[in-house]
C-alpha cells in the first residue's frame, strides 16, 4: 500500500514537473530584444544611394509567454520582468487583433519616415510621384481593415489619381450615401476596394477614416520584419536620411536608437526604453538617440561607455550625429 502510494506520489510530481515546463500561463517575460542594422532593411530604386563606414541600429524589445518555470527562470534574469497578458495585449484586444495594430503602426512610422527624410534630402512632397498614400487608418472607421498605411491609392471611381490633393478632391466628389471604388497598389498586387463612409471615433460627420500623404518621388522599402510598433520611426528616419546623402553620419561608430516620429519630425516617447538601452549596449552601440520625454527615465542609469543623445526632433537628431561633439 505504501509503494503503491510512494509511485502515484512520484506520477503526481512527475506530471507537476511536465506542467511546470509545458503548460503556458498568462503571463509574459519581457526583456532586450535583438538590435538590427537599419541600413539593409531600406531599399531605393530611382536615386542615388551612398555608404557609411559605421552602423545604424534600431533596438527592439522580447515578450515570450512563460510556463511556470520559465516564470521563474525570468524573475532569476535581472534583465528581465514577468508582466501579465493585459501589459502585453490591451483589455479588448485579441492576440491577432493586437499584433494587426502593431503591423499597422510600424507601417505607419516607415511612411512618416520617409517623408521626413524625403522633405530634408529633395523637394517632396512638391515634388512626388503619381497616386497618394495611405498615411493612417482610423481604429473602427469604415476604412479600418480595408485600408491600409502604406496602400498607394492610385484610381478612385475610376478617375486618376495624381496627388494627394487631388485624391480628397475625388473623395469629397463622391455622394455620402455611396461607396467610394479605391484601386490600391500594395506590396506589388492591385487590388479594388469599396468603402462606404460611416462613424469614427472623435468625429462628428461620416468618414472614411484615413489620412493621406503624397506618394514618394522614387520608390523606397523598408522590411520590418516581424518587428511592430511606432518606435522604430526615428531610426528609418535617419538610416534613410543618411543613405540618401553623401556624408556619413556614423562615422565608423555603432549608433543606435529609438523613438517614435511623426510628419513633422517630432520625436515621440516609446516604451520599455530601459531594455531598449540595455538592447543599445549589448550591440556594442557607442551612441544611443532616445526620446527626450523618455530622458528622465534613464539619468541615473549606468549606461557604460554608451553615449545617451536626448532628441525632440528628427533634425536635432541629425545635427547631434553631425556635430563634434556627438564623437566618440
């Protein structure tokens, strides 16, 4: 009787042992990710490009769903917290529905890149190509899930589309009681899109919900990967920037940086800017650009021989890589 409970003992720890490792549960550790080279990611076609002797980095973050002794093994790293599922997917959002608002945003900070960089380096948007581009999409609006940042809406109704005046000329053309037919060029396809206007959040009349952009002069790619989020907009800013001119903003160091941006240049704070800092020096970064709203967070922070560059503007960014001063 004794053996027999002694074996159905050792079943019970071994099957607690199997769950510990295999069950998941509803939380996540989170930590430095990897930092990537911005300057392979982008891509120009029609201008021309030059080199830098150094490296530009954008830093990223790491969640991964913990079992419970992953738990444990997390809470033993001092590089990394235990958080739960509502600090990584917002109350009432799904997995999917979260990593699409993700995709949707980093999409958006590419476009709002370029045309940053684009409006120091040439003449856009007075100059610009053909069709108009799908800066936002409003969260609900009739567009939502239909349209997406970086669509280049090339027809509407059937008419040309040669500007992004003239795709809200063709817009407002359209009775409010009917569709409005987009023929969008996205990711090398075409494809017909109808979209009736109807409520937003925030808006009084119906709409459409999106904000448009004239379409770049020359055609530029950025490949995220499977990184999402805003924050990475002030890097393609400056990695496109500094792809586009015949200086070199590295100057043989490794730079890295972080922060969101938007069409005027503004630099935005992100989050977890300490794990993008410890992300920064685990790359060997000798330079760091952080969000001046995240700035306070880190005075105290032994940063080691890496160099924080606080920054409320793209140009304040490319001055401080400019100037002596930023050298290491």
């Amino acid at each position: 009787m004794r053996r027999a409970l002694r074996t159905g003992g050792f079943v019970l720890l071994i099957a607690a042992a199997f769950g510990a490792g295999w069950v998941p549960l509803p939380f996540f550790a989170l930590g430095p990710g990897p930092a990537r080279d911005v300057a392979p990611l982008i891509h120009v076609d029609g201008a021309p490009t030059y080199g830098s002797s150094g490296r530009l980095v954008m830093t990223t973050i790491r969640f991964t769903q913990v079992t419970a002794l992953g738990a444990i093994v997390a809470w033993i790293n001092p590089e990394q917290v235990v958080v739960d599922e509502e600090t990584v997917y917002p109350p009432g959002l799904s997995p999917s529905e979260e990593e699409q608002r993700a995709i949707s945003q980093m999409d958006q900070s590419k476009i709002d890149a370029a045309a940053v960089a684009l409006s120091e380096v040439t003449e856009y948007p007075r100059e610009h190509g053909v069709g108009a581009l799908v800066e936002f999409v409003g969260t609900g609006c009739p567009a939502d899930g239909r349209l997406f940042p970086g669509d280049q809406i090339v027809r509407i109704d059937g008419e040309r589309v040669d500007s992004r005046r003239e795709a809200s000329r063709l817009i407002d053309a359209v009775p409010a009681d009917e569709p409005i037919e987009f023929r969008v060029h996205a990711e090398g396809e075409v494809h017909d899109v109808s979209v009736r206007r109807g409520r937003c959040a925030g808006v009084d009349e119906p709409v459409i919900g999106i904000l448009l952009v004239d379409s770049f002069p020359f055609e530029i790619t950025i490949e995220s990967g499977d990184v999402g989020g805003p924050s990475a907009g002030l890097m393609w800013a400056v990695g496109l920037y500094d792809l586009l001119t015949p200086g070199d903003l590295t100057r043989g160091r490794t730079i890295a940086g972080t922060g969101a941006i938007d069409l005027d240049g503004n630099v935005g704070p992100i989050g977890e800017i300490l794990d993008k800092v410890v992300a920064a020096r685990d790359a060997s970064a000798n330079v760091m650009l952080v969000p001046r709203d995240n700035f306070d967070e880190l005075r105290h922070v032994d940063t080691g021989d890496l160099t924080l560059i606080p920054v409320s503007t793209f140009a304040e960014a490319v001055e401080a890589l400019s100037s002596s001063e930023a050298a290491t």
